[in-house]
C-alpha cells in the first residue's frame, strides 16, 4: 500500500474539509495558509475514525448546503461528535488568525436589533434542527 498516496489524498480531503468549513464559517474561503494549519491538526488532533461520524463529515462536505443544519442537530445531539470537533478546530484557527479574529468578536447593538436577532436566530435554528434531524436520520438508514 503506497502511504504517500494515500497521505496525499488524505490532504486533499482535509483541504476540502477546510475550505467547506472556513465559507460556512467566515463567508468566503480560507487563506491557504490556514487550510494548511487545518491539515496539520486534523493529522496530530483528529485521527480518522471507523464510525460513522466520519460519514457525517463526509455528507456535510460533499452537500455543504446541509451544513447548518447538520451542525445545529449534532451541536443538540452529539456535541463531541466528529463534525462539532472539526469545526470547532476551524474556527479556532480562524478566531487565532489577526485577519479573522474581528469576525468573531460580538458587535455593539441597540436592545431591540439584539432581541429581533436573537428572535430570527430561533427561528432558523428550528428549521436547522428539524432539517438536520432528517439528514441524520436519512444517513443513519443508508449504513
């Protein structure tokens, strides 16, 4: 078995992982250096797994559409579960970065925005949840 292929791949994974998760995260797509940060401590922090986390990684990486809602059910469900770690590890890299760190401050904002945010962000985490729910669900019966 050729390790350097398979390590090859295994980047080319993880720099896709990378990207899918810094435009969920930031809005656009990370600077190559971070992808390459995230890469390193997916190899030293996260081995890979045999369990079916790693599918959900996949399902989310593959149709980051789902993303949100995948990230809001496991944050409900499975708050240690492989796609909370590695997204918590990308925005740890994000959040350390000095070209991305403002982006995860809070903003000043009047009581009334504050409440008609925290309204709409109800909302949307309902539909995420449900959402996510039925992917998970919809996974779980194709393994």
């Amino acid at each position: 078995m050729n390790t350097a292929h398979n390590s090859n791949r295994d980047d080319s994974w993880l720099q896709r992982e990378a990207a899918v998760f810094g435009r969920y995260l930031i809005d656009r797509d990370p600077p190559s250096h971070l992808v390459r940060r995230y890469v390193e401590a997916c190899r030293v922090a996260l081995p890979p797994t045999e369990d079916g986390d790693e599918n959900v990684v996949r399902l989310a990486v593959l149709r980051p559409w789902l993303l949100p809602s995948l990230d809001a059910v496991t944050a409900l469900v499975r708050p240690k579960s492989r796609l909370r770690q590695k997204l918590l590890l990308m925005a740890s890299i994000l959040e350390a970065s000095p070209d991305f760190a403002d982006l995860f401050l809070p903003e000043r904002c009047s009581p009334v925005r504050l409440a008609l945010r925290a309204a709409a962000c109800g909302v949307t985490t309902v539909v995420k949840l449900v959402a996510g729910a039925l992917a998970l669900v919809a996974l779980r019966g194709k393994t």
